[in-house]
C-alpha cells in the first residue's frame, strides 16, 4: 500500500477531526511544510468544525514547520510528536499550548 503524502494527510484532517476534543475552541493553526510534498495549509478549528485551505493565514494563532516527509510520519504515528519536537525535526511558533491541544483532536 502506497504511503500518503503529507498533502494528502492535511487534506484529511476535517474527516478525522474530533469536534468533541475541541469544544469552544476557535483558532487557526498553519502548516509549514518544505521538502518533497511541502506547501503551506491552514487548519481552521470553529464551532465544532475543522477546514483545511492551501495558503497562508494572517489570523493564525500557531504554525507548525517541518520537512512535508517528517509531517507524514507524524500524522501516520511513526514518528512522536515529543520526539519530533525535542530532535528539532519540528519547529513552533505561536500559541505553544494550543498547538500541544491540537494532538486531541486528530487521532493518529
């Protein structure tokens, strides 16, 4: 089975999305990806819904940058996102609590 690529995995986070782990949130969080397969996305979490728009957002509260390859290992649970974070193989910027948060709610 082929792998996803980390446009496709971005592209499927409003149907993984679990509104019940986002109550009362409202926040925009932009995807930052380089590499093979990178690009930048926008995930915009509001009233219990989550959309994915290519580009970049002015509004967004946090971005996420890494490599589109290491993104798809941790959307698909290889890589963790700890691991991810204290090997420098992801990098923050932003709200760092509400970026934690959003692990909830896409399930790997």
């Amino acid at each position: 089975m082929k792998e996803k690529t980390a446009r496709e995995l971005i592209q499927e986070m409003p149907k993984i999305f679990r509104p019940e782990k986002a109550k009362g949130v409202n926040a925009v969080i932009q995807f930052r990806l380089s590499g093979e397969g990178g690009g930048e996305w926008y995930a915009t979490v509001k009233d219990g819904k989550c959309t994915v728009t290519e580009g970049v957002s002015d509004a967004a509260q946090g971005t996420v940058m890494m490599t589109a390859k290491d993104y798809a290992a941790l959307a698909t649970g290889k890589l963790g996102g700890m691991k991810a974070f204290l090997t420098g193989r992801v990098k923050t910027s932003g709200d760092f609590t509400l970026l934690q948060k959003m692990q909830a709610w896409f399930p790997r």
